[in-house]
C-alpha cells in the first residue's frame, strides 16, 4: 500500500488555473467515485479543495500515480503537462508531512490559519459518505488532526496572524477614511463570508447588504449582521449602491462582469469602489481590475497584506515543525507495519489449521481410552514439530552464506529466551 499526494495550491499556481480545478462540496462525492471507476475501483481517495489549493490524496498501488494526473489533468481541462508545470507529487512520508502542515496552518496563505483544519475535516466525512476513504487514508488524516492539534495548543503559530477578512477590512481601510461612511455589500453566504462580514460590522459601517442565491441563507446571515438580504438577480441593479463588494461563492462562471460594474460607476459618478473577490473560480472578471476608479483585490493578492514572519512566528514554526516530523515518523512507521498484515494473517490461520488438527488427533486417541498424559504429550510434540518443520527443512537445504543468514534469521525467531544457553551449550561441545 502506498500514499501520494497530487495538488495545486497559491504557492505553486496561479488563480485562474487553480479555479479549473476547484470543486464545490457537492462535487466531491460524484468525482471521487468518478475517480475509482476511471483510474483504480478498490484505491483509497480524498479530495480537499479550496480556494488556495486543490488536493487528491490517495491510498493504493504505487503505479496509479501517473493514471492519477492523467485523471485530474483531464478533469480540469488541461494537458498532462501543463498540470504537472503548476502541481506536486508527494509520496510516503513526504504525503503525510504534507498533510500534516496543512492541517497545521503551516502550508496557508496566512501562516496559521485555523479555517483549513474545518474545510480538511469535511473533506474526509465527504470521502467517508462516498466510500472511498478507507483505513489507510483514515489513519493519515485522523493523525492530520491530532498533529493540527497539539501546534496549535503546543506553540504560537496562530498567535501572530492577519486573516483574510482582517487584511479585506485593512485595505479597504487604506481607501476609505472612516469605514462607518461607506456601504458594503457581501456576495455568498458561506463561512468565508461570514468571517469578512463580521469584521466589516465591527467597524459600523452606513450598511450592509447580502446578497446569496438561496434567499433562505443570505436573509439568516443578514438577520445576524441586522443588514439587508437581496437576491443574487438584483445585483446589475444594486451595484451601484455600494462602495465596497466583497465576494466568494461557488459559482463556476463570473457574476459581477465588467459592464455590470461600468454601469455601476457611471451612476456613483465614478467615485471609487472596493472590492475583494475571495472565490476561486472568479467571482469577478478579471477587466473590472483595468477601471480606474475601482480597486480589485483577488484573493493571491491580498497575501500581500499578510504580516510576514518575525521572529516570534518563526519560533512558533520551528516547534511546529518538529511536531510534524515525529507525526510523520510515526504514521511512516504504522505504514511500514501494514504491508506484514497479510503475511501476519496468513501466519495465524497456518497455525488455527495446525492447533485444529492436533486436536482432532488428540480427541480421537482419548475417545479410543489413551492415557491423558501420554495424549498431551503427543499434542505438543505434533505441534512443535508443525511449527518447527518449514525452518528446519529450510537450513538442511541451504548452504554457504545464505545458510549462516538464514541460521541467524531463525535464531533470533525461535531462541529468544534460551539462545544466549543454546550457544554456550555449543561451544562447550
């Protein structure tokens, strides 16, 4: 059995290559089935995707890693080579300190970022309820939480962070002079969203508007920020209303286009406007950036905002880093004891077969009136000479070095207790 990882993220790709490959919650169970049909039915797969990274995490034959980026290189749209220019392949141990740091908040934009360990663990219940998780992939991620776990009750690594809903509200900051003048908008109603949104209400903005494509979730949101709910279809007409938009839904095509916001600014007499597309696909295209009166931030460029690594964090990541490492050390070495499992089972049922027969022997002999001691005597010596028989045949057909090897070999599996007597006895001889 063996582990790979095979993704993407703001490290290795940009946004709009990222965006092909991104996947909504829903889409997870159908692609990892998809997966098992098309590449390997009985593999082990787990799916995280964000909108900083996609990530296919699999458990089975080593040979599957190439089928596996030929499968996602098709899924996105893209040659097998241009995929490969932008992702990583880790594997072994490499795979689990990968995941490791990921769900430690080392791997994040924002260094230490808590939101990726939630968005990991639903993607394990979605490969769970699809089937395709798996003991392996099970282990590897449970031993991902764990990790995640002590970093951030062991050291600092958050402690020291800009989220992106605080650097959104920063920036907007930086252009307007006093944020409770301005009214802003929220496209989507997911927990990124939420998280902007409350930072934007600290400040006491004139108001704020939700605008979500399920009506029922964006009033729900609304109600809590006391803002207004408006449908997704009114967006053409509203836009203008507002001095900061801030977005990030699912959607897989834009839904603020450059005349939207033309004609928005046409009616604001071009004063500026702010905005932050936080989705990955684009939830703005892309020419809206080209106006001159509006200030576009997408979410690679907001990792610009974030505070760079002083020296309190950097000790924070080194601690962190040694945590992972004994993570890894430990699910390398579980790893490395799965693969004895069939030959321990086998071991066990060859031994269940022989302790059966001996003791049908054994019955027989007392049934016919035998003495029970000289039966006994007889069960143990058929069954020493059982589990004696295959080593002892082996050293009297080997010869020269493989026969001193395979002498040591037996040795250590049969002597333990009595060896170092055994050899003493030897020499003496």
């Amino acid at each position: 059995m063996s582990v790979f990882a095979l993704g993407l993220n703001h490290n290795s790709a940009p946004l709009d290559l990222r965006g092909k490959f991104a996947f909504t919650l829903e889409q997870l169970a159908p692609t990892l089935l998809g997966f098992r049909t098309q590449v390997q039915n009985k593999a082990e797969a787990a799916i995280l995707s964000t909108c900083n990274r996609t990530e296919l995490y699999v458990a089975g034959n080593q040979a599957m890693v190439q089928p596996a980026v030929d499968w996602l290189a098709h899924l996105g749209g893209v040659g097998r080579s241009a995929l490969l220019d932008h992702a990583y392949v880790m594997e072994g141990g490499a795979a689990a300190r990968h995941a490791f740091r990921v769900a430690s908040g080392l791997d994040s934009m924002v260094l230490g970022e808590a939101q990726i360990l939630g968005q990991m663990k639903q993607a394990v219940r979605e490969a769970d309820q699809a089937g395709t998780l798996g003991t392996t992939l099970h282990q590897l991620f449970q031993r991902s939480f764990s990790v995640a776990k002590e970093v951030r009750t062991s050291t600092e690594i958050g402690a020291h962070s800009i989220s992106m809903a605080a650097a959104s509200v920063r920036l907007a900051a930086q252009l307007f002079e006093d944020l409770s003048r301005i009214k802003v908008l929220f496209v989507g109603a997911g927990e990124m969203i939420e998280l902007v949104a409350t930072h934007f209400a600290a400040k006491n903005p004139k108001a704020m508007a939700v605008a979500n494509r399920t009506l029922e979730r964006g009033e729900k949101l609304a109600t809590r920020l006391n803002a207004e709910a408006i449908r997704l279809a009114e967006l053409p007409q509203r836009l203008h209303e507002f001095d900061a938009v801030i977005s990030c839904t699912a959607s897989s095509l834009p839904l603020i286009g450059l005349g939207a916001v033309e004609r928005a600014l046409k009616a604001r007499k071009h004063r500026p406007m702010f905005m932050v597309d936080l989705a990955v696909p684009r939830d703005i295209e892309p020419e809206v950036a080209q106006l001159q009166d509006v200030y576009l931030y997408t979410v690679d460029e907001l990792a610009t905002v974030v505070q760079t690594a002083g020296e309190k964090r950097q000790a924070a990541v080194e601690q962190a880093e040694a945590i992972i490492e004994s993570g890894v050390q430990s699910f390398v070495h579980w790893l490395d004891q799965r693969h004895t499992v069939p030959l321990i089972q086998a071991l066990n049922a060859q031994a269940d077969d022989w302790r059966t027969a001996e003791i049908a022997r054994a019955r027989k002999l007392l049934a016919r009136g035998e003495d029970v001691d000289t039966v006994l005597e007889a069960l143990s010596r058929g069954l020493t000479q059982k589990m004696l028989h295959g080593a002892m045949a082996e050293l009297h057909s080997s010869d020269g070095e493989q026969r001193l090897q395979l002498a040591q070999t037996v040795s250590r599996l049969f002597l333990r207790g009595g060896g170092k007597t055994h050899r003493s006895t030897d020499s003496e001889n």
